[in-house]
C-alpha cells in the first residue's frame, strides 16, 4: 500500500504562489469577488464548530489571561460578526480601476489617474483570529493575493479559518497564504521579501510595529497602537458624556479603539469629575487620576498617575483622567502622548469642536461620538440645513456608505472606502495632491485619493 507524505511548503513557495495569484485577482470582476466573499460568509457561519473547537485548543494552550486571552477568544457572537463584516465589505463599492482623474494635453495626449490593486500584500499580526478573516475580505475586494502571518497563539483558529477561506470556489490558488507561525523565520522571510511582496502592514504592539519598519526590506504601512483620548469641554452635556465614555472604555476595552485617557475641562472639573469617577468605578473600571481629579473625588478609589500613564495603552478596564485648562490644552496633550488613533471631544460649543477636528493629529477624531465609533450615544440639537449639508448628504449617497446623522467624523489618514487599510497618508502628503471639490469654506472638503481623506459633515 502506497504511502503519501506531505512536504509542507516553505516560505518562498508560498510567496511565489500569492506572486502569481496576484495577477489572477486582478482580473477577477466585481461580481465575481463580491460572490466569493458572500460565500464565505455562508461558509464561516457553516464551520462555527470546527472554529471553535480549533479556538478552544488555542485557548488552552496559549496561557494568555486578560486582555490578550479576550483578543485570542472566539463565539459564536464573534464568529456572526466576522461574517456579517464578510458581507458588509461585499457590499462596499469596487475601488478598483475607480477613475481619480482625467485631462487631455494641448496635443492630444490623454492622461487617466485609476485606483489599481498593490499586488500581494503581507500583513503580521497578533493572536486576533478576526484579523485574518478581515483583512482577508479586504484583500480579495481590492484585488490584492495576501500573505497572513499571525501569532502562534492563534496557531489553530488561523489553520482553520484559513481552510475555510481557501476552500471557497473561485478564489485562486496561493491568493490567501497563512505562513508557520511557530518560528520568527517567516517573519524575516515576509519582510524581506522584495519583489515578491509589495507592501508589509504590522497590525499590534509597538514593539512589533517597530521592529517591521526597522528591518523590512519591503514597504511598510505602520499602523498605531491605541492611546485614545475623550475631551469633555465646559459646555458638554454631562448625560451623553457619560453615556460616550462608559461605551468608550467599557464596550470592549482589549481593542484598540477604545478610549485611555479622560481629559475634563476645569470649569466643569468640580461638576464631573466626581460624578464619572463614580460610574466608571461601578462598571469596573480602574481609575488613575492627576492631583486634581485626586482632589476632586476624595474619598473615590482613584489611584494617582505616574508620568508613564499618559503614554501608555491600558487594553483593560483601566483610564487616567486630567484636569485641564481649556480646549487648546487638550489639543496639546492629545498630540503629545497620543498614539494619533482616535480621539474624541464632547461639546455643545461648534467652534471649540471645529478646532479639536481640525487640530488634533490622529487618524479618527470624533465630535459628541465614542472612539468605538458608536455614534448613537450621541445627540445633537436639529439645525439649519445649508447647502454644505446638502452636498455632504449627495457624496454620502454616491458612495453608497451614509453616515449616520447623529455623528460627526473626520478622518484624516483612511483612505477611501474598502481599500483604506491598503494605503497610507504620508506627512508630506498636500491636499493638491488629490481630486478635491470645493465650492465654498463650509463646503465639505473630500479628498479621494491613495493618500489622504477627509469628511466633513456641516
């Protein structure tokens, strides 16, 4: 009887198969990725018990507690999000081939400017089984192979959710590739991959963020850890403040958008801050403070701040809150410790709001909204509709993605749509740089190109 014996695949096999599937997704029409990622979606829900038989052995093994075992764990709750996300990006527009620009020369000569796919994209990541999945989708619908290197501790659920992914009819073989997570060769292999990998994205702590960009031979999108921060102004409703920052730290404090840092106006200190140091500690929540909030919540379990805690990221039920002067000092503050991730400002005073969003140097920033991007925390008071307005609500329709009125986001570095986590917003980028449309000041301003969006809803 003949016996079969695998030779698992190395590394640079495994990069020569996403090379040559690269060229197959590229030509791959909108219908056919948007059929493949709803299959999977169908597929994922289909293999929730293998999934989470493959997560328990994860579980079990990898010794992690806190924050990082939640990160590791996966539900049946989860798994319906990680399909529903499947479906979500299928239904997102097409960036590629989207024509940015178009002019003709005095003599003739056309000139088009289209979105086209990078290539193979390689992503490092943490024990997060979801990232696979998710970064998977937003490959396969911008047309990209993806080579997936995630942490050892999620060895099993990676395995597995992977042979899901793969298996689905259509997709090419060597489109999705999971390397051996169990040595750090294949990471030095992925980052110094060139000409066979385009573009690396590290997707965790700062110690593995900065090792890539240290060492990659290949382009690197380095992405942020989460420090985030929520300013409450003097003139914030106090009742959707709290409702923000509970949502804020609470929902779920091991990602990476949820909120580190309070920062509170001293005119209201005296008001809220005894009033939120109360309701955080009855969710749970470890309260650091600065001398200040010590005073004002005497007699509260509030821990005093060491320098270090203004930079660091809790990713547990954990926040360290500030009395500060006024709007310009948070601005400050926020740009100086944070991770320029998500920061968010409460206030009912516009012009304050509009400075905060305009000056704050962060991916995300939000106006009345949760760094959870949970806009219904917030309320607004009705307002007169403008022009501006009109205009926002026209793209929002056009792009096919609206947003919700109850919120206020001003995204400075996500590229567009679905293939923002694709390309990155470089310092030196300038808004001349891309198509832009602007009729008046209070005109929303909308940048869509490789480099830089901004929304603005008046």
């Amino acid at each position: 009887m003949a016996t079969t014996v695998s030779t698992p695949v190395s590394t640079h096999e495994k990069l020569l198969r996403s090379r040559e599937a690269s060229t197959q997704l590229a030509q791959l029409s909108t219908i056919q990725k948007n059929a493949m990622l709803l299959v999977m979606a169908k597929a994922i829900e289909a293999g929730e018990n293998s999934i989470l038989e493959a997560n328990r052995a994860d579980l079990e093994s990898s010794g992690l507690a806190g924050p990082m075992r939640d990160r590791l764990l996966l539900n049946a709750e989860r798994i319906a999000e990680i399909a529903r996300g499947l479906r979500e990006v299928a239904n997102l527009p097409d960036p590629v081939y989207e024509r940015l620009a178009e002019w003709e020369r005095p003599n003739g000569l056309r000139i088009r400017k289209v979105r086209v796919p990078l290539g193979v994209v390689g992503i490092i990541y943490e024990s997060r089984p979801n990232v696979t999945v998710d970064t998977v989708a937003l490959a396969l619908k911008t047309s990209n192979a993806i080579v997936l290197r995630g942490g050892k501790e999620a060895a099993h659920s990676n395995q597995r959710l992977v042979e899901i992914l793969t298996s689905v009819v259509g997709v090419p073989e060597g489109a999705i590739q999971l390397l051996d997570s169990s040595t750090r060769d294949s990471v030095q292999e992925l980052i110094k991959a060139r000409g066979l990998v385009d573009v690396i994205i590290p997707r965790g702590g700062p110690e593995l963020i900065t090792y890539v960009t240290e060492n990659s031979a290949v382009p690197v999108i380095e992405t942020g850890a989460g420090n985030c921060h929520i300013f409450v102004d003097e003139s914030a409703d106090f009742d959707m403040a709290d409702r923000i920052v509970i949502n804020a730290k609470t929902q779920r404090p091991s990602v990476c958008n949820a909120a580190e840092k309070l920062l509170v106006h001293e005119r209201i200190a005296s008001d809220y801050v005894p009033r939120i140091v109360k309701k955080l500690l009855d969710c749970g929540v470890e309260v650091r403070g600065d001398k200040a909030t010590c005073r004002l919540a005497a007699g509260l379990n509030v821990i005093p701040v060491v320098p270090q805690d203004w930079g660091e990221e809790y990713l547990r039920l954990c926040i360290a809150i500030r009395v500060l002067l006024d709007v310009k000092e948070a601005i400050a503050h926020i740009n100086r410790h944070s991770t320029k991730h998500s920061d968010s400002i409460i206030t009912n005073e516009e012009a304050n709001a509009r400075r905060f969003l305009r000056l704050v140097d962060s991916a995300a920033v939000y106006w009345n909204a949760s760094t959870r991007f949970f806009p219904q925390t917030a309320r607004y008071p009705k307002r007169r509709t403008s022009s501006s307005a009109r205009n926002s609500r026209k793209w929002q329709r056009a792009s096919r993605k609206p947003w919700r009125k109850s919120s206020i986001w001003w995204s400075k570095r996500a590229p567009a749509l679905a293939n923002r986590w694709v390309t990155s917003c470089h310092r030196s980028c300038s808004p001349s740089s891309g198509t832009k449309k602007r009729s008046s000041p209070r005109t929303p301003l909308i940048f869509r190109n490789n480099c830089c969006t901004k929304i603005f809803r008046s």
